[in-house]
C-alpha cells in the first residue's frame, strides 16, 4: 500500500553565523534541508540524506535568489564537491518545501535525485533526473525518466507508479519496470468521464506495445 523510501533522513545542522540557515524546511518526499538566509546569489538550499554505507550525501542547490538553480552540487561527508552539474530549473522553495525528490529510483540500494524544472499551473510536475552509476560514481541524467508523469517509486514490488491527468476528462495511472537501464510501461489504467458516461479501460504490455485487456463502466 505505501511506497518504501530507502534514503535515511538526517537535518543538516548549518553554522550559527552569517550566512545562515533561514529555517529547517523539507523536501517534496520528506527529506529535511534548509534554505539559507544570505541575501546573495548562490547557495539557495541544501539537503542531507545517509547512504547505506553510513556516509552521507550532500546536495546544495546553487542559483539566483529565490528560486532560479543553475546549478547542483554534490558531496560526500562534508568534503569539497566531487561533482557539479549544470540545469536550468525553478523549483518550488519557499516555507513549507523545496522542490527536490532523494530516493532510490533505479531500486539499486543508492540515493538518486531529482529536481523540479517548474511549478505549473496543473497537476502534472515536471522533474529533471539524475541518476547514481556505482561504475563511474557519478551521477547521470535520466530523460527517459523526466518523461514519466510525477512518478513514484515502490522498491518493494520495483514499479514505478505514475498518476496523470490529460484534461477534465482522462485521467489515469501508469505502471513502469526497469529493463535495460530504462522504464518500460508495462500497465496503463485509463479512465474518462464527459459527465454521461465514465469509462475505465486497462492496457497490458505485449510484445513491447500496449493491448487492451479490459474495458468496463466505472466503478464509482
């Protein structure tokens, strides 16, 4: 019924002086970071998480105050960043949260993330993914997975769940799997409602396509 979070949360405990931590804020998956104070360009935020080697994984969102990042930089343990990567994002940060997923997504017992590209006006949130490759240490960008719909990932059953909505219509979810380093739809359940008559069909993956399995009236 849930979705398992592998990454540990820890609060980052930011020095007392100037620049310093506005106040404790949380991410959009729960983790703790904060927002520094600094009236200046450059680190916006930082967030924490634990790995599960112990060590920890520091991500410090780099930018134009309040919210244009330009840049993500990470470290290990407190040591000088061993990576830097160039976006163009703005995501949401402000009192309540900060834009920005830490958690496993390729179901690899490793830390990945994710940052908002943009709030927008609908329900469907774009995000920008990067990926941890054990083999190269480094972290890679996803696009294939920045394709999928506000995805949520169940490393118990290794899905990838995404809610979506097309219009006041067609709404649905979609199941995905890791094969090959890529996600594969492999379940979509559709549902339309013009107001006479609510529909909901289920698509299965055959032969790498999707088939109509089901099609019934609504349930409620």
């Amino acid at each position: 019924c849930c979705v398992r979070r592998i990454v540990t949360v820890l609060v980052w405990a930011a020095a007392s002086s100037w620049p310093g931590p506005l106040g404790a804020q949380v991410t959009l998956d729960g983790t703790n970071c904060v927002i520094f104070a600094d009236m200046f360009d450059g680190e916006i935020a930082r967030c924490v998480a634990r790995r599960p080697d112990g060590s920890t994984l520091k991500i410090s969102l780099i930018g134009k105050r309040p919210n244009s990042i330009k840049k993500v930089e990470l470290s290990i343990n407190g040591l000088p960043a061993f990576q830097s990567i160039e976006v163009k994002a703005e995501p949401i940060i402000d009192s309540q949260n900060i834009g920005l997923l830490i958690t496993d997504m390729n179901f690899d017992n490793l830390p990945d993330f994710a940052v908002m590209e943009f709030a927008p006006a609908g329900p469907n949130t774009p995000y920008l993914y990067f990926l941890f490759n054990p083999e190269t240490g480094k972290f890679e960008a996803s696009p294939s997975l920045s394709r999928i719909t506000a995805p949520m990932f169940d490393a118990q059953s290794g899905a990838i769940i995404s809610r979506w909505r097309d219009n006041a219509t067609r709404s649905g979810q979609d199941r995905y799997v890791w094969r090959n380093g890529k996600p594969i739809l492999i379940e979509r359940i559709e549902r339309t409602d013009d107001g006479s008559q609510c529909r909901t069909n289920t698509y299965a993956e055959h032969n790498g396509e999707l088939k109509l399995v089901n099609s019934a009236d609504c349930a409620d």
